[in-house]
C-alpha cells in the first residue's frame, strides 16, 4: 500500500516538473547587480529555466574562416549568410546550425520547435578563396523568432581530415528588432 503512494508522488512531481518546462509562462528569478537596484543591491529579471546554455564559451573570429550575415537581411524567420575561405586548404561544412540568444551577458541556445530535428545530411566543399552565399530559413526548425540579440553558429572541417578533432566552430551575431 505505501509503494503505491510512493509511486503516485513521484509520478506527480515528475508531471509537474514536465509541465513546468512546457510552460512558455515559466520562469525563474535570477540575481544579477544592477545600477537600479533595490536596497540589498540586486534586480530581479525573469530567464527561462527551460532554456540550456550555451556550450560555446569563446567563438572569437577566425582568421581564416569568416561568416557574416549579409546587411539587412535578418528577420523572425531567416537570413542570408555569407562564408568565405581564406585559408589555403579546402573546407567542408554542411547545412546544420545552431541559433542562440543572449539573454544579459549570457548566450543560450534556441529550442527546436519540431521534436524531431534532423540535419546536417548534404555536405559541400568550399574552395580555397572562395566564398559562398546562404540563403536560411529556419520557420520549419526554429518557428518565428522574437526580438533580441541572436548568434547564428556553424561548424567547418578541413575537408581532406573529416573529423571532431579538426572542426572549428565560427559565430555570426545579428539582431531582431
């Protein structure tokens, strides 16, 4: 008789927790000082606790690889990037990519609206000197975006050595207004 009670609490916290991260509404208090800060120094501000934080820590420029977004192209929905190599060996990349959002000094990645998310299964090749345009659409994967600071992330390999050890990731920021 108690296992089932047992049973019955465990299988409530997990719905409710389960619930909790379904819920757009969510949220949790962060902590952060703050120049207009109540009298123990701190602001409230409201995060996602659904949301995973980046696993990038620093995507500073390569000198060999660079990604841009092209001027006035950003919107909710897509973009249009530009890759160039200018490096002296070929690159290969292929079409999955990663969006993220700064939320404060903080980047976090952008959920997947489709359960099942697959890419990233047509590789190309980029020439040495060469660069390439993108024309992304990411309703599909993403759904609309709202306005904010995002970073756009890609992963490159040298083409002739296709492996994690060689990849590099390049990160392109563009904002929503």
């Amino acid at each position: 008789m108690k296992r089932k009670y047992v049973y019955l609490i465990y299988g409530i916290l997990c719905l409710s927790f389960l619930y909790g991260c379904s819920n757009k509404e969510s949220s949790v208090l962060e902590l952060r000082p703050s120049s207009d800060t109540n009298k123990e120094g701190f602001k409230e501000s409201l995060i996602d606790p659904c949301l995973e934080a980046s696993q990038h820590e620093d995507l500073s420029d390569n000198s060999s690889i660079k990604m841009e977004v092209e001027e006035g192209s950003a919107s909710p929905l897509g973009l249009k990037l530009t890759l160039k190599n200018l490096s002296k060996k070929e690159i290969a990349f292929n079409e999955e990519y990663t969006l993220e959002k700064k939320l404060g000094d903080s980047w976090y990645k952008v959920p997947f609206q489709v359960d099942d998310h697959r890419c990233g299964g047509i590789g190309y090749e980029l020439p040495f000197l060469q660069s390439r345009k993108l024309d992304l659409n990411w309703k599909d994967i993403y759904g609309e975006l709202e306005p904010g600071n995002y970073r756009i992330i890609k992963d490159f390999n040298d083409s002739r050595r296709q492996s994690s050890y060689n990849r590099t990731y390049i990160a392109s920021e563009f904002a929503l207004e």
